[in-house]
C-alpha cells in the first residue's frame, strides 16, 4: 500500500513540474512599434496602463482574450539591411496586453515605442522577435 501512495505522489510531483514548465512555449513572430497616445485601446477604454505595453495581433488578441496578458518579447535580428543589427541592452522587455494591432499590421505584437526602444533601435521599425506569455 505505502508504494503505491508513493507513486502517486512521485507522478504527481512530475506532472506538476512537467505542466508548468512547457505551459508557455516560445513562438517566433515580428514586433513593429507604435506611438503614444496609448489611450483609448481595445482593452481598457481610457484607462492608463503605462508604457511598457503592446498590441497584439488577432492570433494573439483572440477577441479580446488577451486583454491583461504578459509577453516576454525578445529581439532576435533585424528584417532590414538598413539595420542589420538592431537588437541592445539585454533584448528582451515584459509588456502587458492593451489593445489590438489595427487592420493590416503585419507585425505579430505591435510595442509601445518604448518598449520598443529598450530591446532595439526603432530606427529598425521591425525587428524578428521570439515571445511568450509570462
């Protein structure tokens, strides 16, 4: 009897560690950035959510799921021979869902210009990305 209690608290252990560590697997994608005012966007109205903030593409937005998320963003490279090498600083910024990316953005998150510009030089306008929600 006392073995099987033990299996099951060894499996469970297991399956709890497993579930959170693959709970969020990094995804490749481009982040464009976007100019302030920041208000009003898709999620909050007027409501302030400060800088470090993105809008998200309707893959990701998924009507309005996203409102409140967080996204690991990591800049991988440029997309342009203009700035081949845009990515500084430690390249990877947390920011929280707020609005929805308009009609035509091809980029996969749309990030707040400073946001943007604390992972990588906006004189890129878009960089290769890898993201994750946290």
């Amino acid at each position: 009897m006392a073995s099987n209690v033990q299996y099951f608290f060894f499996f469970s252990f297991i399956t709890i560690w497993l579930s959170s560590t693959i709970a969020y697997a990094q995804v490749d994608g481009l982040a464009s950035y976007y100019t302030p005012p920041y208000t009003p966007s898709a999620c909050y109205g007027y409501e302030d959510h400060g800088v470090m903030i993105a809008a998200a593409s309707e893959a990701i937005f998924n009507n309005g799921a996203a409102c409140g998320q967080y996204y690991q963003v990591t800049c991988i490279s440029g997309t342009n021979a203009g700035t081949p090498h845009p990515c500084w600083g430690s390249g990877t910024v947390v920011v929280k869902i707020v609005d929805r990316c308009p009609d035509g953005c091809r980029s996969t998150i749309d990030l707040s210009q400073e946001a943007f510009a604390s992972i990588a030089d906006p004189n890129s306008g878009v960089i290769n990305i890898s993201y994750q929600r946290v």
